[in-house]
C-alpha cells in the first residue's frame, strides 16, 4: 500500500521561511518522480515543482528562486523549501508520486498525500 504523508506546514508571517516534507512507504522510492502541488480556497489544484528519479528540477513561475525541492532516496522523503513566503503562497500542499514526470508534471500522477496547510499572514 502505498502512502505519502507530508509535515512541515503551519502559520507563517510573510518573508518567513518554512520546509515541507514528505515520507513515502509502498514505493521503490529513488525510480519515482516526485511532485509538490498546491491549492487555494476556491482555486484549482497547481504544481509548484517537480523532480525527477535523477534530479532534475522544474517549477511554477510563481515560486522560481524562492522555493526548492529536492528528495533524499535513503529516507524516501521528498522535501519542499519555501523562502521568502508571501500571502498568495496560502493553500494546502500536497506530495504527488508516479513512474511517469509527464503525469507529476501536467495533471499529477497516481498518488497523493493527504496535504498540509501553509498560511502565510501577519
């Protein structure tokens, strides 16, 4: 059975700095791409980055140069660096896993986490 629990959120003033993780279990962890996704109250569900089994990298424009994912195959955890957070970054963040990056990368692959709240506020 395959899970995806992500840590890490909570409330945060803007410019401040959080770090998302997910643990994976039920995977053959370092051949999966991996994905973080986010959504908004009253929004459509948006990838914020992705990262494939080798390491290669790609984000939202909206989050380029402030947030970084990266993953650690020995712990099958995949994390999410968030700096410099504004307000519009308030949504719940999900871990998204699947064989294929085209899928994590487009409309997100076969499994998901349950999500985390970040809120950005003052």
């Amino acid at each position: 059975q395959v899970q995806l629990v992500e840590s890490g959120g909570g409330l945060v003033q803007p410019g401040g700095s959080l770090r998302l993780s997910c643990a994976a279990s039920g995977i053959i962890f370092g051949i999966y791409a991996l994905g973080w996704y986010r959504q908004a109250p009253g929004k459509q569900r948006e990838l914020v980055a992705g990262i494939t089994s080798g390491g290669r990298t790609n984000y939202a424009d909206s989050v380029k140069g402030r947030f970084t994912i990266s993953r650690d195959n020995a712990k099958n955890t995949v994390y999410l660096q968030m700096n410099s957070l504004k307000p519009e970054d308030t949504a719940v963040y999900f871990c998204n896993a699947d064989h294929r990056y085209d899928k994590v990368l487009t409309k997100g692959g076969d499994y998901w986490g349950r999500g985390t709240q970040v809120t950005v506020s003052s």
